[in-house]
C-alpha cells in the first residue's frame, strides 16, 4: 500500500494525539500546526480530538470545527489509500483540467473531495501544484505528473490500484 502523504497514517490514539497537541499549543496560532500535525499523524482530524483541541487552546468546539471547515485541506473523514490531486490554477484550466478532473470523476464515480467506495482513493482538486510548465497536472500520493491526458489518468489510476 502506497502512504498516503509523507507517512502512512496510523489509527487514532488520544495519547498521541495529546502529545502533539501539547507540542504546539503555545504557539501564537495554535491550531493550525496542531492541525497540520494531526492531519499528518491520523490522515484527517478525527472527531474525537475536537474537544481534545478546544480544551488546549480554551476555545469552543464549534471554533475548532470553523477552522477545519474552512481550510480545506483539512480531512474530517479518513481519506482513500491514495489521494489524487488535480490542478485547476489558471494554467492547468487553458490546457484542459477542466475536461480532465471531469473525466477522472467519471473513472472513479467521485466528485472532490470524496473517496471511492473501496477506499482506493480520495479525489482532490488544488488550485497550483507548481508545474505550470507542464499542465495539465495531477498529483497521486506524493508523485507529480505533467501533461496528463485522460489517457494518461487512466493509466495512473490503474497503476495506483494496482500498487495496492
């Protein structure tokens, strides 16, 4: 199985999850690197550590929920084995990723943001992934690839299914 990230990430433990809490709690903007870090650890921001950071920071569970609702990078459900990404900055947009995050979503029967039903992967769309000069682009796990035809997207999905 291909990580998903940098890591592959591991089942929730509030344990853990209050060690990294309290690694950042003192920073000025506490939640977002508790966030981040979180994220990194469990794949997304598990329910059960809302209360967890609210109590860190003395904030509300409902201002915890408001930042990870509105970032969104930030997972509230555990994301596919692989998570494709999609580029639809302006240059990627001229070189067709329009018709090209279309024709995937078609593959996969999923829009962003959701993960197929055998939890293979998890479609996103981001707006630059830095490869302009060579758009459209997709990242698969930490892999970038440019100049992805819908061709091409099928034989990175097959290829990232067949890693499983």
């Amino acid at each position: 199985m291909t990580a998903v990230g940098s890591m592959t990430p591991q089942a929730w433990d509030e344990a853990r999850a209050m060690v990294l809490i309290a690694s950042f709690k003192n920073l000025p903007g506490a939640s977002m690197p508790i966030l981040h870090s979180l994220q990194e650890e469990f794949g997304y921001i598990p329910d059960e550590a809302i209360p967890l950071i609210a109590d860190a920071l003395a904030l509300s569970k409902a201002e915890v929920v408001g930042v990870i609702d509105f970032y969104a990078d930030f997972r509230k459900s555990p994301p596919g084995r692989h998570i494709m990404r999609v580029c639809r900055a302006e240059s990627c947009q001229a070189m067709g990723s329009d018709a090209l995050a279309s024709h995937i979503e078609s593959r996969l029967g999923v829009k962003p943001g959701e993960t197929t039903a055998d939890g293979a992967i998890t479609l996103e769309t981001v707006y630059c992934l830095g490869n302009c000069a060579l758009s459209p682009a997709v990242l698969i796990d930490d892999k970038l690839y440019g100049r992805v035809s819908t061709h091409r997207a099928d034989k990175l999905i097959s290829q990232a299914l067949s890693a499983d």
